[in-house]
C-alpha cells in the first residue's frame, strides 16, 4: 500500500478533518439589516435640539407603527424644551449654566438612546418606516445617501429695526441652512449660514424694503438642496 493510502497518515487526517458537512443555509445573510444611527451623540447642540424635536412630532404622527412607545413622546418633548432653555441659558455665560446645559443634553441623549433601541426592536420594521420617526438608518454598515429636500420658510418676523427672525421646516440630513434674498428683479444676495433652523436673524436690512427670501439645506460632503419657494416681507 501507497503511504498516501494509508488511513492514518498525515494527508489522510487532514483530508477527514477538512471534510466538514456544510453549514446550514442562513436566510439572515441575505438579508439587508439595519440600525439606527447614533450620530445625534456628535451633533451640535442646536442641531441635536432641531433633530430631537423633529422626532417629538414625527413618532406621533405614525401611532400604527410605533404602538408601544418605552415611554410618553411628551416626555421626550420636555427634555426637549428643557434643553433648549438651557442653550438660551448658556448665552449669559457661567459655569453652573454650561453644567446644567450638559446634564439636559445626556437626559436628553438617553431617551433618544432608548427610542432607537426600541424601534430596531420592533418585529417586521423595515428602514423605510423607521426613518419615518424621524431617526436616520445605516445598512450594511454604510451610511445611505441622503437626497435632501429643500427647506421650508414658515414665517418671518419683523424683531427689530432692520432685522427680521426665520421659522424654517427642517430637511431630512441637514447639517446647516443657508438664506438668500431678492429685491425686485436682482440678483440674488446671500444672507449667511445657520446650523439649525432656530435663531435664524438676518440683520442690516433696509426698512421699507420687500424682500424675497429663500432657503436650502446643506447636508454631509457636497450634497445641498435645490432652493425653496421664495416667501417675500417688509422690513421695517
């Protein structure tokens, strides 16, 4: 007999070793999952207040998806308001203001933590319809490209003299707003940046003047919205 007949050489053993039956087939290979992004831990302040309120009312607005929350979607919106009140806070300056500041945010960070957890728990949810609670999804451990939508403009207010203050609808996977108006038939003028759609102040205005202002959003890398519908006010 051949040494490589011999059933317990070398070549033989590792022959009967590497002949292992197949792994059972796994549907969940081919399946594209999905998580909750926890990139609201790295926004901003005013960013992480823009996007924590936009799921206070997106949630509700879908009760036959989201049948069981962890807890009252008013308690997210008090942290909310508890939050935004202490950025306000902030601008006056001290240490026991920015402290405060930062105990609303991790109150604020933890229920947002617990709302995501419990919508990737949900049996049968899909990416579409968690998005619709107003959190982004990543897949396959890739962040999907986000098509932005142009903002919307929906109300100016004259705050003072030559200065008027914007309430603007966010878009989904914003990272900043930018303004421009119009006078008449010229050309349009750039009004600045802003990262969130609160306090957003463009000054040094002429009074007596109509204006018509649009809105884009910016979102990560070089994506940027088409402008919105112009909406046109007096300054005074």
């Amino acid at each position: 007999m051949a040494a490589y007949d011999k059933p317990n050489n070398r070549y033989d053993q590792f022959l009967r070793y590497d002949q292992k039956p197949n792994p059972p087939f796994n549907p969940l290979k081919r399946m594209s999952l999905f998580h909750l992004s926890q990139d609201y831990l790295n926004y901003k302040d005013l960013v992480l207040d823009d996007f924590s309120a936009n799921i206070v009312v997106q949630v509700p607005l879908h009760p036959t998806i989201f049948t069981t929350l962890p807890f009252q979607i008013t308690v997210l919106g008090s942290a909310q308001v508890a939050f935004h009140l202490s950025i306000d806070a902030t601008k006056q300056g001290g240490p026991q203001a920015t402290k405060d500041k930062a105990d609303k945010r991790m109150a604020l960070e933890n229920l947002l933590r617990e709302l995501s957890f419990y919508i990737q728990s949900i049996p049968g949810m899909t990416a579409a319809n968690a998005e619709l609670s107003g959190f982004k999804t990543v897949t396959g451990g890739h962040h999907p490209p986000v098509a932005l939508t142009p903002p919307v403009i929906l109300r100016i207010n004259n705050i003072a003299s030559t200065k008027l203050g914007f309430k603007l609808k966010g878009s989904y996977g914003a990272r900043m707003y930018k303004l421009r108006y119009t006078i008449g038939s010229g050309a349009p003028v750039a009004c600045g940046e802003f990262p969130s759609t609160r306090d957003v102040v463009v000054p040094g205005l002429i009074p007596g003047t109509f204006y018509n202002f649009q809105a884009c959003a910016m979102g990560g890398g070089k994506s940027v919205s088409e402008w919105s519908e112009p909406v046109g006010h007096m300054s005074t």
